[in-house]
C-alpha cells in the first residue's frame, strides 16, 4: 500500500476551498497536507478538519518536505511565479487557469517544469466533464471527421469575484472565463492550432463598467490551421444558470456536449413543462473538479505526463490574449503576430 | 388524369367539420361532393365553400350517384348502421373509431363491407402518426426484438363532448378515446392478440360523475398471446395539455414515440426551463388526419385493402369491451369470454 | 363569398413546384391561375391538374388579367425586374429570396411596389416556422429583455442546385442560404439593424472548387446597433441532415429554437438511444411554407401589409453583400460603407 | 470537532463493497471501522485501506465498542434479524432493501429498533437521487396537484446476481427489485397507501427458468387510498442499458423522473442522431448511494430521526408480498388481506 501523495494547496477562496476538500476526502491517493493563505485563520479552517497544516507563506508550503505536489489556486496574477517556485523545489504542480498572463510568464512556468522534469497540469476542468470527454472522444475516433465548424460557450451568472469592477481585472472574460472555451476547442480540434482571432466585446449588463474596462459580453471567431472555424462566446449575466455548451460539425457529423438543463426532472402544467438549471459551477463540474486532481495525483503517482499539459495553458492563454488585441484593434489578429508582441496592458 | 374520388361525409360535428376540410382541400385525388347533418345549416356551411352538397339525411346522402365513398363522423350508436347502409349501397366507408359499440354490430358491418366487396377503413388515426409509424417500423423490422412490454396513453385536457355527464355516454373512456390506445397496442405488437384484460377505473376529477357512469381516469393492463405485458392509461383531465404516448420493450431493445412538447422553442429564465405544450387533438394530429383520409382515398382509387380494417376496429372494441367487464367485475377478464358475452348496458 | 385569388407563379423548379401545389391545393382563399417556366412543359406539368394555364413567357404571365398575384420563384437573377414587371403591371408581389442582388436592384423593386401600391412580400419562410415564431414572441414579448448574444444557423445535406460548381453561382452561401439567417437574426432582435459585419469562409468540403469560387462553409459575426452580436453560420455538407437552428440570449433569459430531430420516436439499443433526423427542407419547413403564401393571399384579400417586406429583403441583402465584402477584405465591414459601395463582382 | 461515526459493515459484496468504500471516504463524518464477510479475505480487502477492522463473524461487528452504527448489506433473509440484533446491541441501523422477507419479520426489526429506541433506515436509495427528489418536492409542494395516476420502472441490463436461477431466489423480482418501485410509488404519492395490488409475471427472456420460479418480466397495478392508480413495472434483459424512470400525472399537473440516457453528449451522423445510455446502477445512482448514508450518519449524529423508516420498508414488503400472491392467484389482491396471511413460499 503507498502512501498518499502529500498536496500542498495554495489558495483557501472558493476554488481553492473545493480543491482542498477533494484532496482531503474525495481524491483517492491524495491527502490535504498543507495549505496556505495569507487571509488569517482561511487555511487552518480549511486544512485543520483533514488533519493538515497551514501557513499564511506560499514559500512555507513550497519548501515543506510533507508537500509532494502543490495546486496553485491563488489570483491569476501570482500563478507563474508559484509555477516557477514549486518546480523550482522539485514539486509537481497543479495549477488553476489561466497559468500566466503573459506568454513570457507561460514560457518561464513551463520551462521551470521542464528543467525540474517536474509534472505540471493545467486547470481545464471542462476536459474532466463526462460529456465533454464523450465528445472529445467522437471527434478523437473519427465519428465526425475533420472538424469544420466549432462552438464553445460560457455564460455565467454573475461575474467571477462578484460585481465589484474594482476587484475584477480588466480582460477577466478572456483570460478568466473564455479561456476555458479556448482550450474546449483545442480538446475538441484535436492536434490543429489557431490562425488568426476575431473579437467583439461590450459591456451590456452594465454599460457603467466599460469605461472602467469591465466587458461582460463577447463573441470570438476564431480560424484553425485545419480549416475549422471556431466561435466562443460569453457572458457574465445569464439570468436562467450556468450555461455551458460546446458544438463540433466535422466531414462525417456532429456531436454536442452540454444542457443548462440540471436534471432529468420535468414538470408540465398549465404554463407547460419546465426544468430546472444549472446554477453553480461547483455543482455542475463537481466530477470534474475531482477528477481532474484525481488524475493528477495519478499522474504524480505513476511518473505519467499529465493530461493537461504547461503547453496547452500557454495555447489557450495566446488565444485570449489574442482576442484582447482584437478587440483593442477592431480587426482580425494572427496568432503570429502575438508570439512577439509586448504584453497587453493590465 | 383521372376524375376526383367523390367523398360523402355524414357528420359535422368538429372530427367532421375537419374531415370535410381535408376532403376538400388537403386530400389528392378527393372532393367533397356531399355532407349529411341532422343540425339545420351544419352540412351546408362545410359542403359549400366546397362546392358540395348538403343534406340532412345520411340515406340520402348513401344514394347520391357522385358519393363514392363514405366518411362516417356521427355519433357512435349511429356507426354500424351507417357502415352497413353504404356498404350495401356499394360505397367504399371510412368510418371514425369505434366503428360499433357490440362485438355483434361490428361483425355485422364487416360482413356487409366484405359482402359488397368495398374497402372499409377504421379511423385510428395514430397509426398515420410520422412517430408512432416510425415506432412501428422499428418494431416490424426487428430493432427491438419481440414487444415484451408495451405502454399506450391519452391525457384529454377535457372530456370528448364538453362536461356534461348529461351528453356523455358511459364507458366513454374505454369507448372512445381507450379504444385509441387499444388499437395502439395492436399496432406497436404486430401479429398478437390480446388474451386478457384487467381494468381499474374511478370519476377521480368529478366524484359527483361516478354515480352517472362517468368515468375519467383509467389504468387497463393487457396480456397478448406472445407474451407481452401491456398497460393502456387515460384521463379526461390533463391540465398541461393534450398528452399521447407510445412504449415498446422488447427482447433487443425500446422505442418511444410521442411527446406532449409541442415544438422545439425553450425558453429559459429565471424559473429554469420552459416549453409549450399540445392542446388540441387536431394540432397533434394534423397531419395523421389528413394521411388517414389521403390513404382512404387512394386506396380505394387503387382498388387496394386499407391498412386498418374491420377486423382492426373488432379487436380494438373487444379489448374495450373486456376493459368495461373487467371493471363491472373487479377482476381480469379473459378475451375469450368476451366473444360470447352479451353487450354491455350503455 | 369571396372568388379565390388568381396566383400567378413564375418558376417551376422544386421550390415553384411546391409554391404551384401550395397555390393549388393547400392555401386557402388561393387558385393556380398560371404557370410561367422557360423548359418547354414545365409550366404545364404544374398547372395542369389545378386547371391552371401554362407558358413560357413571364411577361405573358405577368399581363394575364387573370393572374392578380404573382408568386417569384425563377433563378435570384430575375427576382427583381419580375418584380418591377409584376408591380408596374399592378400586381401583389410575392418573392422568393433573394429579392435582388444589389442594393440598387432592391431598391428598384421596392420603389415599384410602393409606386403601385401593390403588396410586396419577400420569401423569408423561417418567420412562419412555429418554433421560431414562438422564439420571436418570446423575444417580442419581452420574456428574455433585451437581445445579447444571437445564433441563426444553416447546415444543409447539399450544396443547392447540386454539387455543380458550374451552375451554382460564387457567393451562393450567403446570397442564397445565409440570407435566411441574416433574415432570422433580424427578426430575433426585433427593431434593431446591424451596424458592422466579419466573415471567415472557406471551402472545406470540396477545397478544389474553391478556385472556381464556391464557398461551402462560413461564420459571420454580426454587431447590430443595440449592442447585440450575432452569429451565423452555414455549412453545405451536413451527413447527418437538414439543420436549422437558432438562440436569442438576452438581459433577462434565453430562448431556442430548431432541432434536427425529426420526430418524437427514439430507439434504444445495445448502441444506446437513437433518433431520426429531418432530411429535406421541404419536410422540415413544409407548414412554413405553406403559411407565408396563406398569409400573403391574406394580406393581399384584406389588404394589408404583408409581415416580410420589401425593406426585410433589401436589409438581409445588405448583409450578405457585407459578409462578402468581408470575406473579400478579410477584415469586418461597417454597414454604412456598403450603402454607397459598388455591387460585389459575380 | 466531533469524531467521526465509527461504522460497521456487515456483506462485502458489490453493493457492500461501495458502501464500505462511501463509508471510507465519501461519507463526511463516518468512518469504515469494520467490516464483516464471512467469504475469507473479503471483509479485509475492504477494510483494509481505510484503517478498519476485518472478521468472518457479523456478531462479533455488532458487538464491537468502535462500532456505534450497522450497514447491512448481507443477503435478504439475514436482514430482519441482523437488525433485531444491532439493536439490541444499542446500534443505529441502516438496512438495505428488502429489511425483512415477511411482515412479521419486518415486524420484529421495527420493534427491535424502537424498543433500543436506535434509529433505523431502509436502503431506499431513489429518494435520494436528486431527479426523484425534485419530483417528490414537486408533489409535496402541490405543484401536480392530487396524484391520480403513477409509474414507476425499473430495466435492468441483467438479472441481480447474475444469470444462475440457482442462486437467484424465487419471486427476487419483487423483493428486490420492484420494492424499489414500490416504495418511490409511495415516495412520489405522499401521505396515500396501496389499497389493492394486481400483478402479471412472466419469464418471457428465459422461458426455461420459470419452471424453476424466475420471473424476469412483470407489470404491477396498484390502487391507493387517495385513488390514485399506479403502474410498477420491471424487466431483468434490458439490452440497452439501466432503465429508471418515474412518473406523476395529477390533478393540477405531471412530473417526470429518469432518464437512460447517460449525459449531454449527442452524436449526429448519417444513421441520425445518437446518444449513450446508462450501463449499471452504480454509475446511475452514484451520488443517491452515497447520499443515502450521508444523511444516514446526519441523522445518528444529530438524533434525528431516518427519512427512511422501518415502516417505509414493510410499507414496501407488503406490497411486493402482495403481488406474489396477486401473480399466484391470477387475480387482484387486497392489502388487507395480506396482513392476515401466511408468508410466501420461498
């Protein structure tokens, strides 16, 4: 019997709360040994119950001989540096999306990883989804040929980190939330790459927040170097749930993944028939939240490669960043042209 | 290009009021020559913007010279008599469900037909269905195996002929709409026969009807002789809407058809999902209307049997016919016991 | 009562032909007067059996005292000077999509009409779909607040006219398909107009004919002037059927529509749970079809104003010409540049 | 912080082995303290990775001071007394379905549990998948008004404990597997309890066996208090997968529950649309197993009392003993009549 892979988890918000219940209960192989905080008194509620450790130092944890992995769910804004340091002490590394917010940070992370030969996973939850692994599958196998026509979609209810404009960084809905589509369509075009990146966006919720660089909306056509033709699409105020859906039409068919549809309960009266939503994503992408750190230990724990890899985290973030530049520009931007560009402005 | 089918319609009640449009407009290769109504002006009103006849006498209407063929939507107790006189005056005869209210009138218009030599087609209208005809080839060519388990059910927003017990005939619910699903359950299990009926009945939305023998809600379970189990359901009172489906298990798999959605619009807001529903018979059963009569019609243009006989419309009223045993009874019926029974007290 | 309206059709290809028998047949208050085609017994093979007159010669069609309505369904290249023949001739005027092929000929055509004071209505059958009627309702109605984020999609079987490259004319997928969507976004986000347009296109399916000009894959992305973004999308290769759909997500819910199952019976197997799809757009949209001609024989007996105007048409044009133009620009249009652009090369 | 429930298992079988496996590590607050198999080794290589206990001896579990609570998931006809004897050790108890095989023996173990005033559930774990549990909520709330006609089903893609009639007891079809239809009947019907019973069985899959009293195909009618009639239906050779559905039809509504297919993914290509189903009641009902010993191990440590009682389970007994004795009979069966009466023949 081994025993289980110490995680040392950086970050006590909501994602960071749910990761450390996983590792501590639901993630087998895996125990909580350590987590860290800067918010007094958020880690040691969260790691006390499992029986592990807390410390308000990133660095701490880091260099505990206890921690063999590290999941980083602290702010985007810290995530390449804990990459870089976690490897840097020979720790595998999960770490939440978007891994950087600059390529040059994507390529410090990966290459730290690397010279390490450490494991490091991205955190794309959607490829975990049992529908969207189905779907991946379809595609993977052929049943719908080569990708022509692609769709990812996320709407969310409300803004991620509340409707606050003052905390939420400008080109949060690209590099926070489209991101995940970014990469859906990577997992759902299998081996191509993106070209060129068309973006619209707006503040239409709340038009208030445009001028202090809040977009709610927006619509992203993105072409691949297969031909595939890809739109992503979000927005921060879905009143009905948390709408997340993806779409392939391929040479030999199609295959959809997703239904903001949260049961197979249906009641019809007089107004008709009505289900109920998805109205969390917590709820939603609870399996797959699990099971992405599931296979993440696994992956730790059997010297495989992870699924994710530093490489797609980098791919899906040029995309984003790709589309900021469209939108600052009105036009259509080629992927190449965002390898050397200087870093768009926070 | 070979002359119209001159069609004589007795009945304009609303079944007639429609059949007498479809005969004039949306059935190929029929006219509607001629309308017989006892009600002052009914038959005149659906014969003339057709450029038919009007009469209020159905002999009348059985003798005309351009009346090639009969469509029978009167009242129930009027159905034998009716089926007999046109067969006799050679007439081809579609004739709505149930075509006789005794084993005995029934056999007596199946031989008159048979007798003349003219086609006569029963009206279930379900079998001209697109889905449950779909569900129907499945079973025929084999994609479920042998029907092991069957369901057919009707949820009327409303009792046949309005709410008054006054205008309802007993047993109604067996009578005339159960007989739908009877015959449904023939259909769906082709090449069986019913052995044995059990029925369980109640006035569950009028109490005050059950006294009047108007019965609303019903559950009837039927053994064929291949084995299969089937349950035919009805009520009088489906708030939602206008609800008919179909289920086979069978050894290699299942088909269901019939949703009481009534297109593809959802809408989602806040209270989650929502989507319209049937209301009315002939918004479900447009088109399987118009088909019914086309099939009629080019049937007897072809000199072709029709595809729901005599025989069909027999079997379907003994199973009723059981049901209503069953229920007097409180205790399963077996089919053959029906054949010699005496006519059930309407 | 009163005589029904002598319909005039001009075209008797398999939409002419469908229009010819709805004409005959399935429109109230409508009679086939006259069929007009070039291929000798086209007209004729059409006319016929609904006692109509047959030539070969539009224009004999048009001054035909007869004729009060005339019904266009010739190749999109004649669509607008029938039209000016029709109106000058006084005639109502109903016209296949696309009304014109420029922005002058639209307006040529619709300054007829005007001029006449004759009823103009443009083929957009989609809006006399139920599902999508009831989206628009829905929106109209103000059930999902003000419209975001639109989808309208095409996915035919096969490119239209057949796979000749030879006989179909370059830009078909938006001259000919896309207008339908372009149309649906328009109707979907009531009272407002699109303000910009980007079109990625390619030609996937058969990439050797994309030489000879024909597209058969295309997203357009469309601003229109409440904020709303919009995308289209066509594809003339889908193996698995006929697939139109469209979304409307707004401030205060969602709302879909279209769905390429085609009927209500699933069958599950050892291969899981399996459905039909629709094939042919004259199955999928036959009530629609049959709807926008009753609905113009309506306007034009009760003159009214028929609910898909000459303005409708010229406004769907003006998009595809600026999706054309973006394709050929490879970066978005404005709308107000194609007001005063010269017409796109054919 | 409370120590978590020490919890003793007593069947290492499949369903003993997830539960033993929930107990480990999905339950919050409970712990695997011991497991009890009496097949060598089994007991040990479920408790082992959890740091709990092993024995052949069930009474040595129940006497064990580390065990405060019993999951019984031995077979059948240990149930009862198993209960009667964690009882009288003081012990909460939950028990999977059947509880007992006679009334008088479910009798007994209700007795047992109220004399050591422990709490006692049934191993109902419908109730707790969130898809019948928003149906029972809809009920509860009146939004389907009087339930006036109910289904439940249950297909199984093969018979329990595999295809060996030698070691699958007679009558296994209705204790143990419609008594979970029969108790969601009750579930889903509030308040009303069965009246009469009318059951028809067949070996329609494996004719051979039924000499040997396998049944593998039943339809089950059933007549409650509040009039309402409900149908419960099972199949043991579901070749398409894990068929669970419910269903509610009442005064002022309908609700539905189930669905075989497995997850949001659709494929579409030329034979039409596809989508997978559910293979084993593990995957199904994953979350309800857990679900049902969380709140389990809720209602021990906060003395509340079980959502699932002693009285739910011979509820269900009764009704399942009186469709065996309706199957043997040939006819209805009165539930009076089955509180009188002489156990089944096993």
């Amino acid at each position: 019997m081994t025993a289980p892979l110490g995680a040392g988890l950086i970050g006590a918000g909501w994602m960071g709360a749910f990761h450390g219940e996983s590792l501590a209960r639901r993630v087998p192989g895996a125990r909580l040994a350590m987590v860290a905080d800067p918010a007094p008194g958020a880690a040691a509620r969260l790691a006390g119950p499992a029986g592990g450790r807390a410390t308000t130092d990133p660095a701490e944890l880091i260099a505990d001989p206890e921690v063999e992995a590290v999941v980083i769910a602290a702010p985007a804004r810290f995530h390449a540096d804990l990459v870089v340091a976690a490897a840097a002490a020979g720790k595998a590394v999960f770490c939440e999306k978007p891994m950087a917010l600059t390529l040059a940070d994507a390529d410090r992370a990966i290459a730290a990883a690397e010279r390490a030969a450490v494991p490091l996973q991205a955190g794309f939850n959607r490829r975990f989804d049992a529908s969207f692994a189905a779907a991946r599958e379809a595609v993977a196998s052929g049943r719908v040929g080569t990708p022509q026509l692609l769709r990812s979609l996320t709407r969310d209810p409300a803004v991620p980190g509340g409707f606050d404009p003052a905390r939420v960084p400008p080109w949060t809905i690209y590099l926070e939330t489209l991101i995940h589509d970014f990469d859906t369509l990577r997992y759902l075009n299998p081996r191509a790459e993106a070209v060129s990146v068309y973006a619209v966006a707006d503040a239409l919720t709340r038009p208030d927040w445009k001028d202090r660089g809040l977009l709610d909306t927006s619509v992203v056509t993105i072409r691949f170097d297969n031909g595939a033709m890809a739109t992503a699409e979000a927005s921060f105020h879905a009143v009905y749930g948390y709408d997340i859906r993806g779409e392939v039409f391929g040479s030999a068919g199609m295959v959809t993944a997703g239904d903001v549809r949260r049961d197979t309960m249906t009641c019809y009266g007089e107004a008709g028939a009505a289900s109920a939503t998805w109205r969390r994503n917590v709820d939603l992408f609870r399996d797959a939240y699990v099971a992405e750190l599931a296979e993440f230990t696994a992956c730790v724990r059997e010297k495989r490669t992870p699924p994710v890899t530093g490489q797609d985290a980098r791919a899906a973030l040029a995309i984003a960043l790709a589309a900021i530049r469209s939108v600052q520009a009105g036009a259509p931007v080629r992927m190449a042209d965002i390898e050397t560009a200087p870093a768009a402005a926070r």
